[in-house]
C-alpha cells in the first residue's frame, strides 16, 4: 500500500498533470459550500438546528431541575420558572413549520433554487469556456514551492472557478438568514426584560452574603447563556431546510457528473484527501504530503550525515554522528563525584597573609575530579545518534549491573524476594513517560535525567528477568551440585547464574527496545539533542522528510541492537534451543 501510494501521485503527476489544478477548482466548490453544509446532516448527520434543540433543550431541564431556591425568594423563583418556560416555547415557536416567517421560507427556497440551477449549470458542460492568459503562465503542478497552481488551466477547471464564485454568493445570503417568527419575537423581548431585571437584583440586592451573592449571579448568567443562543435566529425548522439539502445534494452530483473521468483518476491515483483548497491555496494531502520521494530523504539525510556545521550540514548545530578530541579529564570528572575527594581527611588549602595560594593534596584532587587537569584528548564519537546511544548505553549498563543480581537473589532468598517484590512491582507497571515530568523537573533537561529514567525502565525488567530464570533452576540440578561437595558461591555462580542467563539476556533484549522507545519520547519532551529531539522539531513544522529520516534511523538502530543481542546470546549461550 505504501508503495503504490507513492507511485500513485508520481503517476497523476506524469500523466494527468492537469488533475491537481481541476480538483482544486472542485475544492473551492467545497470550500465555499461549507457554511451551508455545517447546517445541513450532510456535514455532521444531524441539522445543526437539531443539535441546538436538543442540547438546549436538556440543558434547560437541567436548570429547572438544580433551581437553587435557598438564594432566591418566591417572586424571583417564579420569575426564573417564567424565563425558563418562556425558553422552552420559544424554541417550540423556532421548530414549528407552521409559525415560520413567510419571508425566511421564501429566501432559502430561494437558495435552494440557485444550488439547483448551479447544478444544471455544471451538467450543461463546459464548451467554450477557456482559462486566462494569467492562469496558463502559472508554474506547473510540483515544480515550485507552490504545490498547485490556484488558477484553472483547463476549461472544466475554469467551469468549477466560476460555479465556485455563485456558490460562495449563495452561501453569504444563506448565512444572513434567520428564523424570527412573530410570535418568537415578542416572547424574546419579554424574556429579554425579565433577564434583565434579575441581573440587575442580583447585581445590586446586598441583602446576601457574598457567596449567596455569587450563585445568584451565576445561576442567572446560565439561564441567560441559554436564551443568547436562541435570539440570534439560527434554529429552524428541520422541514424549512430539507429543499436547501437536497440542493446541496444535487450540486454535489452535478461536480461528480462534471468530473467525468477526473473521478476515476482522482479515487486512483490521489489517496487519503486528496487535493484539498485551504483559503488562499490548493494543497496536497492524503499520501503526497506525508510520503516523500525516496531520493527526497536520502539528500535530507546526507545533509545531516555532513559533519561541516559550519557550512549546512548536521542539525541545530550538531552532528548527526562524527568523531570530536574529547579531554580525558572531561570523562574522570564525570565519574568522579566531588563529594569523595570531600571525604578525604585534610582540608583544602587558604591563602596566607601575603595573598599567595598554596594548594593542598585536597585541592589537587578536586581539581581532577572537576575535570580541571589537562590529562590529553582521546577520540570520541559525537552527535545526535551518539547522544542517544549514549543515553540507553549506560542507562542499560547500570540496569544490568544492580538489575540481574537483586534480581538472582530475588529468585533464591525468601527475604529478598518478600522485601523487594513489592517496591519493584509498585513502580514497574506505570508507564515510564508518566516519570518524566517528574525526573526531568528534578534532573533538568541535561543527560543524568534521561539516564535515569532510562535505568528505572532498565532495572525493572532486568530484576524480573533475573528473578524468572534464577527460580526456574530446577531443585535436582541444585541437589546434585550439593552432593559433589559445591558452595553455595559456587552454586550461584556454576548453576544458578547459567540457568539464568537466558531469560537475563531476553530481557536486555526486550529493555533496550523499551528504553529506546522511551528514550525517543523522553527527548521529544525536553532534549537539546538526539534522534528524539529532531523528529520534534521535525514534527512541529511538518518537515515529513526530516521526519521519515528519523523513523529510518531509529528502526535501523534498533536493528543493530537485536542484530548485536543475537550475537551475544549466540557465544554466551550456544546451548539454547538445542537440547
């Protein structure tokens, strides 16, 4: 499917490369029947008239029924039951065909007559109609940044402009028309009155208290919200527009009479919405915009894969992945905390009565830890694939490292078991997403945020996968070892351990797929850098081959990562699946 939605456009493009610009013109038809159609079942299955009365209707029982009378007294209760009931009869005045303004029923079977002979207008064909000498110098469909051109460059095209234009008139006078029956009209103004003369008690009575005062005032702004929507004249009787429906009806016919083989290229070869008119332009949509040309995302990538910053390549200022001279220092002061060399007998040096600084051993020791001593570069790889490979690298190290043995002891000790289960199965089943905003607030947006919400993911499952495979050793393997004299260190370490490693390596499997999908979230709500963090930007200004660029580079990462998975498991445990 996805490749035929690609050839498809690619296929109008070569051989109907007037197709964009006739479904264009067909889209302004659209476009300037949607203030009708917005009213009409054929927008939204019911008449918007319909969906007033009802919700207004239900809304009204509502305040019949929540009338708070301990902050209202007799004569204004009744006069609210009065406004109430006013409300409803109103509606009933607006609904009923038989009370309708002569006039109102006149204009929009007028409408309804226009939409009919602009649908004869389309079926009588489009002889003799030419496109503008303007229309015929605009740049050809996906040759320039304007994706079709808004003018039509064919006769049929130029029929859809012009019926389009009618169309547009229609629909102005259609939305200028009201329902305002006689009898609606002075029941409105009563209720108007009597609207007004509450608010203006409830505004200005201080016999009440402030909160009293309050939902006084609320209550009436409620009932007032209510009748607002009924005095603007929108709600007609269902009867009054079904002439206008079938008209609309019958237009949309005519245009798909006047596509004539259009149709059949248009359900073809224009998938998803096809071509769609958006105010002052005509734009691809369905598979054209959201699927771009392969050679499209290699240049894009290739521009990304350029380490030249400085001339255009990278993203944001970094490399997508390139080798950078980083300081050994930068990487002790990253592993060394301060507070060790805090820990350390002595105390850090001062300065003497001359204003001269003598350091101490202490000094010199914070120095390295804070990456300050010059100890020479190594090569080291860098970028936004690094960043994150880094990210889900250590956060899967430290999973594993206090993972698989808390969760080895878990499978063989009651006490570590009944003490830890319970913590690790608080915390495991919520999403890690739903830590995020917690960790980054606390962390920042820096890398040891995103670490660590990667190693919560990482340690859980790493805990249970140990937990699994270290109480599924089988007791007489166990037994056996006992009797050959074996320790329990080497019981854990000859059988348990290799029982185990199995389900261990399953599970890394299964966390660095869970940790790079969370990772690519967790850049996606706060990140500087990493494949997350271009696929947001991407995201936000609907660049798809930025897009599909990075979708390629996180499947092809998590390939590698079950490629190498498979290779380990391979050499450390050629036994499985062969006995």
């Amino acid at each position: 499917m996805l490749v035929w939605f690609f050839f498809s456009w690619g296929m109008a493009r070569a051989y109907f490369p007037s197709a964009a610009n006739e479904l264009c013109q067909v889209g302004k038809i659209s476009e300037a029947l949607s203030p009708i159609t917005a009213r009409l079942p054929i927008g939204s299955r019911y008449y918007k008239s319909t969906t007033l009365v009802v919700r207004n209707s239900a809304q009204i029982d509502g305040l019949e029924t929540g009338l708070p009378q301990q902050v209202f007294d007799q004569t204004e209760q009744r006069t609210l039951r009065n406004v109430i009931g006013q409300t409803r009869s109103i509606i009933a005045i607006l609904s009923n065909p038989a009370q309708q303004d002569p006039k109102t029923a006149a204009d929009l079977a007028m409408v309804a007559d226009d939409l009919n002979q602009l649908a004869d207008r389309l079926r009588s064909g489009y002889d003799g109609l030419v496109p503008t000498a303007e229309a015929l110098e605009q740049p050809r469909w996906g040759v320039e940044s304007t994706e079709i051109p808004l003018l039509p460059i064919t006769a049929r095209g130029v029929l859809f402009d012009d019926v389009s234009v009618e169309v547009k008139s229609v629909a102005e006078r259609f939305l200028k028309l009201r329902n305002f029956p006689p009898e609606a009209m002075g029941l409105i103004e009563k209720t108007m009155t009597e609207i007004a003369a509450l608010k203006d008690a409830a505004n200005n009575d201080n016999s009440w208290g402030e909160s009293e005062k309050a939902e006084r005032v609320k209550y009436i702004k409620a009932v007032e919200r209510i009748f607002r929507r009924l005095d603007d004249g929108i709600i007609f009787p269902a009867d009054a527009l079904q002439d206008v429906n079938q008209g609309v009806e019958n237009l949309f016919d005519a245009v798909g009479d006047a596509k004539g083989g259009l149709g059949v290229v248009e359900a073809l070869f224009f998938p998803g919405e096809g071509v769609v008119k958006s105010r002052t332009i005509c734009i691809e949509q369905g598979s054209a915009r959201w699927l771009p040309k392969p050679t499209d995302v290699v240049a894009k990538f290739a521009k990304l894969a350029n380490p030249d910053v400085e001339n255009g390549g990278g993203y944001k200022g970094t490399t997508l992945l390139w080798v950078k001279w980083l300081p050994i220092s930068d990487v002790v002061g990253f592993l060394i905390p301060d507070m060790v060399v805090d820990a350390l007998p002595g105390s850090y040096g001062t300065h003497d009565s001359d204003g001269s600084f003598m350091p101490t051993y202490k000094d010199r020791l914070l120095a390295l830890a804070q990456g300050e001593v010059y100890l020479g570069s190594i090569p080291m790889l860098d970028g936004h694939i690094w960043d994150s490979l880094f990210r889900v690298i250590v956060a899967m190290g430290f999973g594993v490292l206090l993972g698989v043995p808390l969760g080895i002891y878990m499978g063989v000790s009651r006490f570590f078991k009944s003490f830890f289960d319970p913590l690790i199965e608080l915390y495991r089943p919520v999403p890690p997403l739903a830590w995020a905003p917690l960790i980054l607030t606390i962390f920042g947006i820096q890398d040891d945020g995103k670490i660590f919400l990667l190693f919560m993911v990482a340690f859980a499952i790493m805990v249970i996968s140990a937990r699994t495979g270290a109480s599924g050793t089988q007791l007489s393997k166990i037994r056996a070892s006992h009797s050959l004299g074996a320790t329990n260190r080497q019981i854990l370490r000859h059988v348990i351990l290799p029982n185990a490693l199995p389900e261990i390596l399953t599970g890394v499997r299964i966390a660095i797929g869970v940790c790079w999908g969370t990772l690519v979230a967790a850049e996606m709500l706060a990140g500087t850098t990493g494949v997350g963090f271009i696929e947001n930007v991407a995201r936000t200004v609907s660049d798809y081959e930025l897009i599909w660029v990075t979708i390629l580079i996180m499947g092809l990462l998590g390939l590698m990562f079950d490629l190498i998975m498979r290779k380990v498991i391979d050499i450390l445990i050629p036994w499985r699946g062969k006995g």
